[in-house]
C-alpha cells in the first residue's frame, strides 16, 4: 500500500470548473496529511534512481500522488485566477504589472522580516532556518526542470541563471550548499517530518509547476517572482543573523542573495517574462499565475511562522 492510497481524490476536472474551497485543497481534509505525503514523495521522485523490480507499484503511487498534486495546484490556480486575469498582455505593460507585485503581492512587506532582523532570538532564527532548509526545493534544479524546450532568447537567460547558481562551476560558490553551511553553523537539523506544512506546501507547489510541462510558464512566473521579491527579505535574514553573532562566511548565502537576485531579476524579466509574451501574448495569464501561487504559497508560510512565533496571525490587506 502506497502513501495516497487512503486518500480520496474525487473527481478530475479542468482548470477552468475548479471552485475555490477551503484554504488548501485536500480530498482528506488535512492539509497537512497531503502535504507530507507529498513532500516525501517529491524527495523520491527527483532523487536519481536505478531499476525497480516493482515498476508497476511506482507507476501506480505516481499517478495517485500526481493527481493529489493536480487538485491542490487548480484549487489555487481558482483562488487566484481573476486577479491573474488582469495582467495585460502587451510586453511592457505586462512587465510593469509583473514588478508592481514586489510591493502590491501577498505577502509583500510581512511583518515577519523586521521582526527577524530587529528582535528575533537565536533559538527562534534558527527554528526559521530550519523551516526553510526543510522546505527547500533547490532553485536550480527548478530551473533545470523548466527550461526544457523553451525558446532561444528565454533559455539562454536561464542558462546563465543556472550556471550562477551553480557557482559558476566552483563548488564553494554553488548555492544550494551555501544554504547548507548556515544550517550546519546553527546546529539545525532540517526535515520534512519537522517542518511545517505551509512550508512544504510552497515546496509542493515549486515542483508541481517545474515537473509538469502543462505548469511550465507558471513555474517561469514563479521562479521570476523569487529572483525579484528575495532581495529584501534575505536582506533582512541577513541582518538578524549578524545582530546575532553568526559569522559572515556561515551566512554569505543570505548577504548574496541580497544583492545577486536584483540583477537575477531585472535579466529575467527582460530577456525571459518579456520575450515570452512578445512570442506567445496568451503566456501573460500563465506567467501571472505562477507569480501569485508562489507570492499566495509564501504568504501562507509568512502567517504560520508568525503564529509560531506568537507574532500575530492577522494578514495584511493585499493577501
């Protein structure tokens, strides 16, 4: 018996006849059980592997868990899809809707951020690291993901994209490993069972849109959304995890980030985001999408962090 074979998936239906429920879609009424399920079997399923003698039974929990991860990705998709709508279809009209979402999209300017870098305390920086390393996707495996078949001018950007995240092809400038060291240098112990779901959701929800070709201009969206908005809040990790004592080299994947990602951002938005909607104007709708489901996803992460933290659960006005 496979992890999703107790729960209820319901039936199948298009985008476009999703009715928004409940805050998270789950067939079981537990986000957090769906969540889990779909964590773990996202570290299998991208994790290289050899031959299984049971190909059949993994065919099997593949297809469950991918429709489990289809009903949660279109639940959001609906919750989203008017203010989507909107983003206009001309290329620099677009572009500018699409940067308007650094102040105006949800989550943007959480109280949580100030908090970290003015007050926080180290046991409670370091339950905040640990929730972020547990819910890490890997941005350059995303990317890896999404860029297939995509046009010359979109992948080429993301192919130096990619390579900077790669470190250039040093191992000490990866960036993935980076955010292993500040983890190591905190004594965190990051995993899925100990992370929150909202956090896995967001991770859920990262590799939904990169692993399935249908989500792919979302998930170009959703990775543009991050280039563009990380900058303050790493700023702002950063700066408590100094107030704190943690060494400069421990946390250089925070003070890089800070001032990388700007220029990530504005190459991805003009060679990628624009180039996409002069080629195919329809794409605008797509990318929008995916940049409010990782913005809406992330704002859920903000509000669960916050609760922990005894900080508030109120969520500003443009959530």
């Amino acid at each position: 018996m496979t992890a999703f074979a107790d729960f209820e998936a319901g039936p199948r239906k298009a985008s476009t006849g999703v009715v928004p429920g409940p805050d998270v879609a789950d067939p079981a009424g537990d986000p957090e059980r769906l969540h889990r399920a779909l964590a773990h079997f996202n570290e299998k399923r991208l994790r290289p592997a050899l031959d299984s003698a049971d190909w059949g039974a993994d065919l099997d929990e593949e297809v469950r868990a991918k429709t489990l991860e289809a009903g949660f990705v279109e639940h959001e998709r609906a919750a989203i899809a008017a203010r989507a709508a909107a983003a206009p279809a001309d290329p620099d009209h677009f572009i500018a809707w699409f940067e308007g979402l650094n102040e105006t999209g949800p989550g943007q300017g959480d109280p949580l951020f100030p908090w970290l870098a003015a007050s926080a305390s180290l046991a409670e920086m370091r339950w905040f690291i640990a929730q972020e390393i547990g819910g890490e996707a890997g941005f350059e495996d995303l990317l890896a993901l999404t860029q297939l078949r995509f046009p010359v001018a979109a992948k080429l950007e993301m192919a130096r994209n990619f390579w900077d995240e790669m470190g250039r092809g040093n191992e000490k400038g990866m960036h993935g490993p980076m955010l292993a060291r500040i983890g190591a240098a905190l004594d965190v112990q990051a995993t899925i069972d100990g992370t929150v779901w909202e956090s896995l959701a967001l991770t859920n929800m990262m590799v939904a849109l990169a692993a399935n070709r249908r989500y792919a201009y979302h998930s170009v969206g959703a990775l543009g959304i991050i280039e563009m908005t990380a900058p303050g809040r790493v700023t702002m990790v950063d700066r408590g995890l100094e107030r704190l004592g943690v060494p400069k080299k421990a946390r250089h994947y925070f003070s890089l980030h800070s001032v990388l990602d700007l220029e990530h951002s504005a190459a991805w938005n003009r060679e990628i985001l624009r180039s996409l909607v002069v080629a195919e104007p329809r794409a605008a709708t797509a990318l929008a999408e995916g940049a409010l489901l990782r913005l809406r996803c992330g704002a859920r992460c903000f509000r669960r962090y916050r609760r922990e933290f005894g900080r508030g659960d109120a969520a500003p006005p443009n959530w």
